[in-house]
C-alpha cells in the first residue's frame, strides 16, 4: 500500500476525527481487520458481524502496534498518540476507503466471477499476464466484501494490471463488489448451481453474476463469457460491451482444439484467437483447465500479449491449495486433492479428472455439497450416477447428502460403493482400498474439511 495521511481517509470515508489525536499529515501504509495480526503503524478496521464485534478489540490492536483505527462509537478512553476516526459502520468505511484508494492508479483492472473455476480462472490470467506485466490478484479466494477491499489496498506503483475475484452468496453482492473495483474487463466463467439454495434457480444465479457489469463503462468495457455455456450465450446480444466467448464449439473467438491428456500431469490443446494459433500445454489435469487458458489467452491479448508469451504464461500457472493439487506417493500412489470446495459441476470435472488418470485403481473419496438447499438429494444423486458413466472402481461416500451419492452410484453399477456418516468413521476401509498404482480423488464442500482425510491417505502404506 502507498502512504496515504489520516487527512485523506477521513475524507474518503466521511470521517469524525475523536481523542487528542491531531497529526493529520501522519502517514498509514496497511490496513488491517484481525486484531491478532496487528502491522505497525498500520490502520485497524474493526468488522461487526452477526457473531462478532472488532470494536472488542481495538485496545488490543492499538497497544499491539496499530497507529489508530475506524470505529462506530465513540470510545470511554483515547490513547494519546492513537488516531480514532468514527464512521457510521466500518464495513462500509473499508469499502469507501478501498474505492478511493483504487482510483488514484490509473491500471486497468480485469473483475472475474462464475458459479465453477473462479480462483483457477483469476490464477491462470494473472499467471499469464505475469508474462509481460507487474500483476496484483486476489490470493486465495478473498473474494468478498471483505476481502476485495482488503486486495485493492494492497495495490502500489508498481503495479501494472489487477486481477480480481468476485463471490456471492445473494442477490447484490456483486454489484456491491463492482461498484468498488468499476472494472475494465468482466469475465463469467459459467452459470452452475452453486448457492441455487439463496438464489433458487440457474436464471437468478445468471441475473446475480451479471451484477459484475453494473459498474462498467459500456464505451470502454471488455467481456470475455464461457461460450458453451447456453446461459452465457442467450444474453451476449444483449450486452452493450465489446464482448468474446471462449470454449471448443466453432465460431467461438478463442478456442481450443486438438486436446491431449497424458492423465498424470498435464493437457495440451491447439488455441485459435482472432489474431493467431498457437499449442500450449496447461501443468494441471482435466479438460475444465481449458476454459481458464483462453480466458487468459482473450484477457492477454486485450493488453497486446502475443501467443509466445501466453504459452510461457500458461505454463508457470500454479493452482491454488487444494485446488486438483496432483500428490504422487509411494508404490505409485496418486492422491487428487481437490477438497477447498465442491458443487455438482465441479465434482463432475474432478471425477473426469480421475477417470482420465493414468492410475490403475480408481478410488474416490466424496463428502457432502453445500448450499443447495431443496435441490440437494437430485444433484447429489447426479454426481452418482456420474460416477459409473466415468468408470470409477471404488467411491467412499461421507456425509449426510452423500448417501444420495452412494445410492446413485450402487444403481449405476460402480463395483465398490460404501456409505459413512463420519470422515472418521470412513478411515478405517479407506486403509484397506488403498492399494499400490492407485489413484485417489478426495473432494467436498469446504465445510466438509476434507484435507483431514488427504492427511490421513497420505499415512497409508499399502501392501505392495
């Protein structure tokens, strides 16, 4: 972050100075929300939530180093050489703060968001516009109203390009993400059914990812949409934005062809883009990777990059933790982490990832979909059905809703299907499946906590 003085976030924000504080011309250089972390001479935001309160905190943030902080009452006592800025709610004060700070770089800034492939589409393009420019991105997914702010005030002038990640849950969500970033060029990886619970069909999932356009210049504005997605494709007319699609169908600006999987490490496919061909290989496994590589190509070439770099670009591209990272053991074991997250679309991209694998014995260990409310035992059951279509060996099913995984999979014939209310009560059979050259995909809704179980496969050694 750039030095900004106590001045000037008081009149980004709106604020009241409080205490005897008065050295408005001093200087704050980070920001920060969780009081455990305090930075030195940095500025505390304390976030109020429905189960917790940062102004609980401030006193230990300002004697841990803080320089002072936003706060929406007034205080009983002031540290002398504290600032203390009131502000009618500090969430929107971070917001306010983050959108003027954004403004004072004149880079463009590329806002993505979709129901599947987020954090991998915003590594890939920011992987690949690395190439050439000085990239900030989201890390991780810190893809929300705290978050996004939290990223932009990491911004300073080096900094050439920013790519960043947008999430929702419900309707305005990202429009309030938009209204803060005003993004130069929108992508919408797909219409899925994550959080089809809040949202209650794909066509409202559709209306909220299009919040991301609320915010743009349609004289300046640049859209790259998933062009095999029907959803994508029905509202492209309808757009007053200069916009491409990418995917395999012909007549796509940016698409890929001739794709190959060696099913241990990597795919490579043939682009095609209105201004040349080239070959890439993508370091990650599944046919799904191809969506993220011409997304980037489409955002690289916005910016002038050839196709030399964004191969060189696509190459170095690192997925996140335990995002389909590839763990090779012993006795030629491979285990598939893919458990940060889950939702139909993504356990079907993950289950073609291992039926593709080079792997002999095809295990996989699936726990529960979040967030899918009524809709949850049918979409559960499609994974299952799915998984004898792909030619699995072995699914270990866990959780609540995965019984309807269990369920499908037995019906579609899968040779070893097996049911456990509990990761720990799964352990015990998954120490007798394991077996040497087999492949393991492990793979659940966040709150599933499914890298226990990778830890747990990692300490198996099977019987060769």
């Amino acid at each position: 972050m750039e030095p900004i003085t106590i001045r000037e976030i008081i009149e980004a924000v709106g604020g009241t100075l409080l205490g005897e504080f008065r050295d408005l011309d001093q200087t704050v250089t980070h920001v920060f929300t969780d009081s455990r972390k305090p930075d030195p001479g940095a500025l505390f935001i304390p976030l109020v939530g429905e189960r917790f309160d940062g102004h609980a905190f401030i006193h230990d943030a300002l004697t841990g180093g803080a320089a002072g902080c936003f706060t929406q009452r007034e205080r009983e006592s002031y540290l002398p050489d504290k600032f203390y800025i009131k502000v009618s709610s500090t969430q929107r004060a971070l917001r306010d703060l983050a959108r003027w700070y954004k403004r004072r770089f004149s880079i463009p800034f590329v806002a993505i968001t979709g129901s599947v492939g987020k954090t991998t589409t915003k590594d890939m393009v920011a992987a690949v516009l690395g190439e050439r420019y000085k990239v900030l991105k989201t890390e991780g997914n810190f893809n929300n109203e705290v978050g996004l702010p939290l990223t932009l005030l990491r911004l300073n002038h080096t900094h050439e390009l920013c790519v960043v990640e947008m999430g929702m849950n419900h309707f305005g969500e990202i429009e309030y993400l938009s209204a803060i970033v005003e993004p130069d060029v929108a992508v919408i990886t797909n219409i899925g059914d994550s959080h089809i619970e809040n949202l209650g069909s794909r066509e409202n999932i559709l209306k909220a990812k299009c919040e991301i356009f609320s915010h743009m210049d349609p004289q300046k504005g640049y859209v790259i949409l998933n062009g095999d997605d029907p959803l994508l494709q029905g509202i492209r007319p309808q757009l007053p934005f200069e916009t491409v699609c990418v995917g395999g169908a012909e007549g796509l600006e940016y698409r890929a062809t001739d794709v190959v999987t060696d099913g241990e490490r990597s795919v490579s496919c043939h682009v095609t883009t209105p201004r040349e061909d080239f070959d890439v290989e993508i370091p990650a496994l599944g046919s799904h990777m191809l969506y993220p590589t011409l997304t980037a190509a489409a955002v690289a070439e916005r910016f002038g990059m050839t196709g030399e770099e964004i191969a060189r670009g696509v190459h170095r591209f690192a997925p996140t933790k335990m995002r389909m990272n590839i763990l090779k053991r012993g006795n030629g074991i491979t285990i598939l982490n893919d458990t940060y997250n889950a939702n139909p679309q993504s356990m079907r991209a993950a289950v073609e990832v291992l039926s593709k694998s080079g792997g002999g014995y095809k295990l996989a260990v699936l726990g529960d979909m979040f967030e899918l409310g009524p809709f949850a035992p049918a979409l559960h059951a499609g994974v299952g059905a799915y998984l004898g279509k792909a030619g699995v060996d072995c699914l270990v099913a866990v959780g609540e809703q995965s019984r309807h995984i269990y369920e499908a999979a037995r019906d579609a014939l899968v040779p070893e299907v097996y049911w456990y209310a509990t990761k720990e009560e799964a352990q015990p059979i998954l120490a007798g499946l394991v077996r040497p050259d087999a492949t393991i995909l492990v793979k659940a809704s966040r709150g599933m906590a499914f890298e226990d179980l990778v830890e747990y496969l990692k300490g198996i050694t099977p019987e060769a």
